[in-house]
C-alpha cells in the first residue's frame, strides 16, 4: 500500500509540474483548452473587420490593417471585461502592436456567424455597439486556399459564371483584393443560420453582391446577385 501511495504521489507531482511547464514555458499557447485559447481559435475561423468608419482610427494610431493579425494571436483576452452571455458576445483585447505597446479593442462575436467586428481604441465592453449600417473592410482572413464555395445547384454555379467567376478561388482572390461585408443588408443575428451579404468588384471593377452562411468552418455561398436572364 505504501509503495501504491509513493507512486500515485510521485505522479501527481510530475503531472503537476508538467502543466506548470507548458502554462510557463509555452506562455498558454500550447493550451487548446484554456478559455482564451478556445477564443483564438474561433477568430482564426473567421473574417474579422473593421468599419469604415473606424478605418481613420487606425491610421491615427500609425496601426497597419497588415499587423491586426499578429494582434490578435498574441493579445490578451480579459474576460473580466468582456460580455459573454448575449448574441454577439464582446471580447476585451490588450495587446502590443509596432507603435502601441498596449492598444485595446473589442472584438464583436456573433453566434454561427463567419465574421466579426474588431473596434480599435474602445476600452469598454459594456458599452461598444456593433456596426450596423455601411460597409466592413477585411482586416483578417482566415488562412486557406479557399473560404468561400458555392452550393451545387446549377442556377447558383449558372449564376456565379454569368459574373465571370468560374470558379471559387477566383472569387476568394477578388474578396482578398475588393471584398467588403455589407453589414446593412446582413442578417447577422438570424437563427439557425446567420446570413452575409458580400461585396466584390467584378472583372470591370464594378461591385456586385452575394450571400452565404457558416458550414463546416466555410462560406458557403447560396446566391449570387446578378439581374441578367441568362440563367432563368
């Protein structure tokens, strides 16, 4: 019995200092299951934007939209500060970037939605709003070939080539170049499913729309906004 006793607690002492080590050593980024841990990994899955109108906070700041997702990979998530229980959820982040050695947001989390706003200079939680009217800039893309896919109907694939768009990934690199998120014509707290409506520059620079849900970590795309009648 003794002996059992001896190596139950030598265990427990070496799997008690291997945590230590890794919540140390690896800073929390080795954690999957740390609660900020689960909440950078739901961002990576998703695009985050800034509005329009907060665009010029940015370059007051002298913060580059390229650095946003260094950001928000190493800042710190204070969950003490942040709204958890309401659809969208607000998160607090502090953290460094080149120029500020803390700047704070807050990053607005819809629930089943696959974007989220990021509000730069807000200190407050509690009473930042989202953004419902204009236009969402892409400052974060989640990593990947390809985001967005149509659904197989042939009107939706019709409609998609009618626009010039023959396949997906060409439109993923016109949402890395001209995408916008029309946030007055989004239904972002819709449920079941939330729904999208995207902007990109066709291939004469003139913008046409499309909507899509979150599926299985994807944009999947169910309507493509074009009047001609060549699909009808």
């Amino acid at each position: 019995m003794n002996t059992l006793k001896r190596r139950l607690l030598y265990y427990g002492l070496g799997f008690g200092m291997g945590l230590l080590f890794v919540f140390f050593f690896f800073n929390n980024r080795g954690c999957s299951w740390l609660p900020e841990n689960r909440i950078k990994t739901l961002l990576a899955q998703k695009i985050i934007f800034v509005s329009e109108k907060n665009l010029g906070v940015l370059e007051n700041l002298k913060i580059d939209k390229s650095e946003l997702k260094k950001y928000i990979e190493s800042a710190d998530v204070d969950f003490s500060k942040s709204v958890k229980n309401t659809n969208p959820r607000i998160y607090h982040l502090e953290g460094p970037t080149s120029k500020i050695e803390n700047f704070v947001a807050q990053v607005i989390l819809y629930d089943g939605a696959f974007v989220c706003e990021l509000v730069p200079n807000s200190f407050n939680s509690s009473t930042v709003k989202p953004t419902k009217k204009g236009l969402g800039v892409p400052v974060v893309v989640p990593s990947g070939k390809n985001f967005f896919y149509s659904d197989t109907t042939e009107y939706t694939i019709c409609k998609r080539k009618a626009l010039g768009i023959e396949e997906d990934s060409t439109l993923m690199t016109k949402f890395l170049s001209s995408g916008r998120i029309d946030l007055q014509n989004s239904r972002l707290k819709l449920q079941p499913k939330p729904e999208h409506r995207l902007l990109v520059n066709d291939n004469s620079g003139v913008p046409f729309g499309f909507r899509a849900s979150f599926y299985k970590e994807k944009a999947k795309i169910f309507s493509f906004e074009y009047e001609g009648k060549d699909c009808d």
